[in-house]
C-alpha cells in the first residue's frame, strides 16, 4: 500500500509540475494576483521542493523491498552515475540565472522572457536537467536497489514524454521560430556531440 501511495505522490507531483507551469495557468493566475504574480515562481519553487522532500522521506520511511543485492559495484556505478548526472545538471544551469529560475529574485515571466538558451549543454540536447535528473535517479537505484528507488526513476521516466511535450508546446508558444529552428537541430536528451 505504501508503494501506491508513492507512485501516487510522484504522479501528483509531475502533473501539478506541468499545469502549474503552463502559460494559461500562469496568466489565470496573474489575472486573480495582479502585481502579486512576481512571487508566483518563488511560491511554486517552495511547493515543488515540500512535495519532493515528502515523498524522499516516504519512501526512506517505507520498509525497503530489496531488487537486488547492495555491493561495492553497485555502490560504485550508483556513485558515478548520480554524481554525472548532477555535474550535467548544474552546468547546464550556468547559463541560467539561478535566483530567477527558484523565483528568489522576484520577476513577471510572462512580461520578462529570457532568452533562449543554446550554449553550453543546451547545444548538445534540448532538456540537460531532465538528463541530468534521469542519471541522478538511476544513480540513486543502483546505490540503494529497492523498489522505492525504481518507482522514482519509472515515475520519472514515465513522466518525461508528457512533460516534455507541454514544455516544448510552451517554449514553441514563447520563442517561436527561433525554438522551432533550434529544436529540429538539437536532440531531446541523448546528446549529439559535434564533429
């Protein structure tokens, strides 16, 4: 039952990640909040990090179903591919301004677009965090290989068509031509390096 219920969480987690970001959701919110709307992101960051942190300490409070024996091998490549995936996650963030991102620095995103990001990890594939996240959570399975390990990489996993597809139906809304220009040259996750 408490697997159910941590599947459940991760689903309630990724769907209200993807409506609470779409534009038609902000801009009915900023209708209602008015100049209030500039703390809509910092609101929304905090929401997002209390539910993840719950359903980490769900799950570590969950007796553990154990997939497979824990071993140095597997703690090694646990290791590796979580600490990859965090390098690629907080590179692919230099070029974007932390504290607007978390929403500490106060800011109206649907009047002050940034720009659209093509340099560094973003030049390689269109959704370095999610990649970086995907080898985070398949780090984590292989550090501690029990079942509430796997529901977080397949929730994961399971999520990222349908998340990628609202962000990118956003993003095409937002920057268009220029997105659609650079979403036909560069790959969702797997990166491409250039010759």
């Amino acid at each position: 039952m408490e697997y159910f219920i941590l599947s459940l969480g991760w689903l309630f987690f990724y769907i209200s990640h993807t409506f609470l970001a779409s534009l038609n959701i902000k801009r009915k919110v900023k209708a209602w909040m008015g100049m209030g709307y500039k703390w809509y992101r910092f609101c929304y960051s905090l929401f997002a990090t209390m539910v993840f942190f719950a359903l980490l300490l769900l799950a570590g409070s969950i007796e553990p179903i154990w997939l497979l024996a824990s071993s140095p091998l597997t703690t090694y490549l646990g290791f590796m591919l979580a600490t990859f995936g965090t390098i690629i996650a907080v590179k692919s963030m230099k070029h974007v301004k932390t504290s607007r991102f978390l929403g500490i620095e106060p800011h109206d995103d649907l009047k002050e677009k940034e720009p659209l990001i093509t340099v560094g990890w973003y030049q390689y594939m269109r959704h370095p965090l999610y990649t970086g996240l995907i080898l985070i959570f398949l780090g984590y399975l292989f550090y501690l290989p029990n079942l509430a390990s796997l529901i977080h990489l397949l929730a994961l996993l399971l999520y990222l068509p349908f998340g990628i597809y609202f962000e990118e139906k956003k993003l095409q809304e937002q920057y268009g031509e220029a997105y659609t220009h650079y979403k036909n040259k560069v790959p969702p996750l797997i990166p491409r390096f250039k010759k």
